[in-house]
C-alpha cells in the first residue's frame, strides 16, 4: 500500500489511513527536524511519539547525529518528554563502533568529529586520537612536513565538526595515502534548518572535503546504510512489510527505508521538501524513486489526528459489544 507514491495522507479517506497505521508494528522515529530542532521540540512531536507507544507500536530513535552517546541521546529525548530508553536509540557513532567491533578492528581511530565517535569508541575498547593542532598562518607546508603519523592508525572516522578546519583535512589525507586505512563516514545530511533563510551545515561538509582531497571514497555508516539498525535485524525484531521509518531528508531517512523494505512517510517540518518528492516521483527515475517517500504529513502532530480517531473507533466498537452483550441478558431473562 502506498510504496513510493508519495501519498498525501491528509487528501485520502480516513479509514484508509487507518488500515495503514493498523499494519505497522514498530516505527523508526528521525530526531532533527521529525521530533526537535537542535534544543526545541517540533510542535506536538513529543505527544504523537508517546501516544503512537501508548498504541502498543514499537518505538525507535534512528539518528545520523553522532555528537553524542546514545544514553545523552536518550537523555536529551527524556527531558523533552519523549518516553524513551538508551535501548531504544540507535545513532551512526554507534553504528561505526559495532561496526569495527564486528570487523575485530584493533588498532586506532583518527576522529574527525564530535565527542559522540570517540565515546562510543572508548565503550567498545576501541582507542581513538584526535588533532586539535591548527597550523600558522602561511605555514601549512610546514605543518605537513612536520606531520608525525601514528603508525597504529587503521581508520579515519569523519563526521560532523564545528572545529573542523583545513588542518584537519591534511592530517586526515595523510592518514588516507596508505590504502590499508579504513574511509568511514557518519552520514552525508548536508544542512540543518535554524530558521527562514538560516542554516547550519552538516557531516557532508567534513566528509566530502576529505574525500575530494583524499581521492579516496568513505563507506558512509549512517542513514541511509541499513547497517544502522543491524542488531534489530539480525535479532529478528524487525518485520519490513510492518515496519513504518518517519523521517525528514528524501537522501537518508527515504533511501534508507527504501533500502530495508520498510515503509516510509516524509514529514515537512526538517530539511526534505513535498515539492522535491513530487519532482522526483514525475521523473520517474528508478535510482530517483529510492528517495520517493509512501506517504507525507506536514509534520509529525499530524499523525495524532488518526492516532485519536483510531480510539474513537476502538471505544465505539467496546460501546457497542458492550450493549449487544447487555442485550443479550436481557433476552435470555425475558426466556427464563
């Protein structure tokens, strides 16, 4: 129902609608620009997400955000008034993490990113170092001759960095040269909304930098790599054909729901747009159609309106089992 055909919810009949959501077993919720927008909750997002539990769906945080460790994930979701524990978020810091665990990756990390990487490292054993030295003005050549390289480096993890300068680019190129190093990436989300006309960037700025540089090609970890949700799958806690991703970028949270046969619906309040899920769907490319949503709300609250119609109909349908069964009594007293 709906697969790839970027249906407006709001324009179809509601029972429609409500045969969807009864098919869905576990929703996979993105953070920024779906439930807040950096420190503020996106208006009646935290009501919605705690009101799709309380109908007994499973929920997950499914984030490209690797500033921090998902138990300050879940930290944050909480004093937002998200009923939500650390089990329940899963972010591309962690996902790169059990990734080298699995690989039985045992020698240093070079960050390029926010502490969120290298604490997840540190969880899984895994030693990391950073540069935090910015060469002189006019005196990169001499920075770089000066380089001393860490012979134990095995990987360079690249991910959103608001130090991030052109230090860290020549440090993490050298690294690159010797092909035995692992490339990986957090995510390629390009930029956050602030507010009209404002922006802020994100890991693909720092990523792509390196990788023109670098002439090398990261494996990006993050959304839309199913590797994101790898334990939920491998454990078999995931049904895709019952499995709903909400997210708000047609390049990671669409693709990624594409890429693991869930279903999806776009929200409007992040980074993605209506008027570009459109475009693409009349394109009718098939490696464009991978970013073509199922379904789309303006934003995550109007969920809710089904939602509450779905316990209308529930206690409607209680009402009138009740009454029949009270019926039923009074007949069977007429007969005795």
């Amino acid at each position: 129902m709906f697969k790839r055909s970027c249906t407006l919810l709001a324009e179809i009949p509601k029972q429609q609608v409500l045969q969807w959501l009864g098919s869905i077993e576990t929703v996979l919720f993105g953070t920024d620009g779906v439930l807040w927008n950096f420190d503020d909750p996106i208006k009646g997002s935290v009501e919605t997400f705690n009101a799709t539990r309380n109908k007994g769906k499973r929920c997950f945080l499914v984030t490209n955000d690797s500033s921090m460790v998902a138990s300050d994930i879940a930290q944050k979701a909480m004093c937002l008034g998200l009923k939500v524990g650390e089990q329940e978020i899963f972010s591309s810091a962690a996902c790169i993490s059990n990734y080298l665990v699995v690989k039985k990756f045992k020698k240093k990390v070079l960050v390029v990113g926010e502490t969120g990487i290298q604490e997840e490292l540190q969880k899984a054993g895994i030693q990391s170092i950073t540069m935090d030295q910015q060469a002189e003005e006019r005196k990169m050549g001499q920075f770089a001759r000066n380089l001393v390289v860490d012979p134990d480096v095995g990987a360079v993890v690249v991910g959103r960095d608001k130090s991030f300068n052109v230090s860290k680019i020549v440090v993490a190129c050298t690294y690159l040269l010797n092909p035995k190093v692992m490339f990986l990436g957090t995510c390629m989300d390009t930029i956050y909304p602030l507010c009209e006309k404002r922006v802020t960037v994100g890991a693909a700025a720092m990523v792509a930098a390196i990788e023109k540089c670098s002439n090398r090609k990261p494996l990006i970890m993050g959304k839309p790599n199913p590797q994101m949700v790898y334990k939920l799958r491998q454990s078999g806690a995931l049904n895709p054909e019952k499995t709903l991703v909400i997210g708000d970028r047609l390049s990671s949270d669409i693709i990624f729901a594409n890429n693991c046969g869930f279903k999806s619906l776009l929200v409007g309040s992040g980074a993605g747009s209506l008027e570009e899920a459109q475009e693409l769907k009349m394109e009718g490319n098939e490696k464009k159609l991978m970013m073509v949503p199922d379904t789309f709300l303006p934003s995550l609250c109007h969920l809710m309106e089904y939602l509450c119609e779905d316990e209308k109909i529930k206690e409607t349908d209680e009402g009138k089992a009740e009454k029949k069964r009270v019926d039923n009594k009074g007949n069977e007293a007429k007969v005795a």
